[in-house]
C-alpha cells in the first residue's frame, strides 16, 4: 500500500504540491482542506513544506493513524473527530450482506452505473440532479469535501434506462491504489437502493483495475470500537455536545448506511502544525468557517415547525452534506 494522504487531497502527477488555503477568522490559522500533492512525496516530506509554506501554523482534517502518529511523534496536536469507512474493492464480502444484496436486486431494475467526465458538472443533468436532492436551498457544509465534481479525480453516477442521472459520487485519488469518496448526492425522486448499487458499481470498477482501497468517508463524533486510548479533555468535550448537534448533522444514520456494507473502521484526526493549539474558541472559529453554524441555526428554526407538524415526533434531519 502506498503512502496515504488526508481525506480529500489527492495525488497528482505534477511536480509541485498545490494547497487550498481557508484562513481562520481571529487566530488566522491555515486552514488545508484540500491540496494536490506530487506522487513522489512522503508523509515527513510533505510535512516540511507545510511547514515552509505556512510558517503562520497550519491544521488540516481527515488524517488517518499513519498521519496523526506522525504529527504526535512531533509532540503536536492531535484530536479525534470520527471514523473512516474503508473498503477493499477485491472483497466481494462488502457486498454480501443480507441488506446489501437485497438493495443491489432491487436497485439494478431502475438503471446502470457508469463513469462520466468530471467536467460534467456543466451538464445540464447534473444541475438537474443537484436540483432535486433533498437538500437543495439548504445551507451546506463548506470545504469539508470536494463539492465539485470538476475537482474530483473521477465521477460515476446511475443513469435511468431513460438517461436521466439519479445519482452521483465522486473520487478524489489518494495514492496509486487508493481513493476517497467525494461528494454523494441522490436525487429526492429516486428509488432508496440506488446508492448501494452505484457504491457496488464503483468497486467493481476500482476492483478491476487493481486498486486496493476505497474510503467512503468519515462518520464524525463517534469513535472506534478498539479505541482504548482516554479521550482527552477538549476530545471529551466535542463528543459530549455531538448528540445536540444530530438534528442538524445526524452521523448516526451516515454510519447506519456506511456500516451496511461491513467496512474496516479507522479513527480519524484533526492535526496541527507547529504553534497550532486546539481550543474551544479554536472549534469555535472553525463550526464558523466550514458552516456549520448556518447549518445549526436552519435546522434549529426547522424543530419547532417540524414538532408541531408530526404532532410531537419530529424527525432528525439528514446530513446537509454531501455523504
């Protein structure tokens, strides 16, 4: 296995890393969600750029253990924040679970899975597809995955038999065999067990041209099963106040569909450069920048409306973002 990079960045064949920069408001921190980093780069090379590029202190999300070990070695800051749901695309195994195999039989009578350009997000069935997810209006998460299929590595999406695009999922490469699930949209209008089969599709894909991980994602605030290592005071702190946060962002049901397909589970990291300290006023600035703030005070205002309507039994929303 090659070395692996943050979720969202991807290799590229170019000489030169590229890095996408969000600066906090207040502490003027960089923040990297995304950066395309040349295939001949290793985790401790890639960390003396950062370091040349952003003498100003830097933190990016998504790091799996080999990253965060990494940056805990250099007695840096580390926090969890979730699990990634990892596939292998050679075991048929993912696919076999009673659910799974039912959703797949009945998925398949509504269309196909196929790979497009990812410059197709100046199609006209992409806008319409983005039209008619269930999340259309609704303020959305920013710079937490790469929202443009323009920016992603690959695109699949399932047609209908009439040519319409039911769905969409794009890749972002993170190494020779590996690559990371983008953005996930579904129109509103389609049948439920169309994502299983273009998750299914996409693997055989992968499977067929030797690739040897597939990420669907992280599932935030919660954590790993085998994780025996104590929380630490802010990481007590932000797993505490997720269950408040899950009419607005339900995680529980992002890992209910990710679970279904039986994947190895990782603990994921948010990690920080030199003179980088995590701090609630740190994630306070942070909820801000990736919008989730905007997010938290729409489905807030939803609660009452929705309570009243279902006389008492309001419903968790959906994660307003693209997984």
């Amino acid at each position: 296995m090659d070395v692996l990079l943050p979720a969202s960045w991807h290799r590229i064949d170019g000489p030169h890393p590229r890095y996408h920069e969000v600066k906090l408001p207040f502490c003027r921190h960089a923040w990297l969600p995304f950066a395309d980093i040349p295939g001949s780069f290793t985790l401790a090379g890639l960390y003396e750029d950062l370091n040349r590029s952003f003498p100003e202190g830097f933190f990016f999300r998504g790091c799996h253990p080999s990253i965060s070990d990494l940056f805990r070695s250099y007695k840096l800051d580390t926090l969890r924040t979730g699990i990634d749901a990892v596939l292998d695309p050679g075991d048929s195994a993912h696919f076999e679970g009673r659910k799974v195999r039912a959703a797949l039989k009945r998925g398949g009578r509504h269309g196909v899975v196929e790979e497009v350009s990812p410059d197709s997000i100046h199609s006209g069935k992409f806008r319409a597809l983005l039209a008619a997810t269930p999340h259309a209006g609704k303020p959305q998460l920013r710079h937490v995955f790469r929202s443009s299929p323009s920016q992603a590595s690959r695109c699949f999406v399932f047609s209908s038999f009439s040519g319409s695009w039911l769905a969409c999922v794009t890749l972002s490469r993170q190494g020779a065999k590996a690559y990371h699930t983008e953005l996930m949209l579904r129109s509103r209008y389609a049948p439920g067990d169309i994502m299983e089969c273009l998750i299914a599709g996409i693997s055989t894909r992968l499977r067929d041209e030797g690739t040897e991980e597939l990420s669907l994602g992280e599932v935030p605030f919660l954590l790993h099963q085998d994780d025996r290592q104590p929380l630490s005071w802010l990481e007590q702190l932000v797993f505490s106040a997720a269950p408040f946060f899950r009419h607005a962002y339900n995680y529980e049901r992002l890992f209910y569909f990710k679970n279904k397909f039986r994947p190895r589970w990782r603990t994921m990291s948010l990690c920080a450069g030199p003179g980088v300290r995590f701090s609630p006023s740190f994630f306070a600035e942070l909820a801000h920048s990736m919008g989730f703030v905007e997010l938290l005070m729409h489905q807030t205002s939803l609660v009452p409306a929705l309570f009243a309507l279902t006389g008492g039994h309001a419903a968790a929303a959906h994660p307003a973002s693209g997984q």
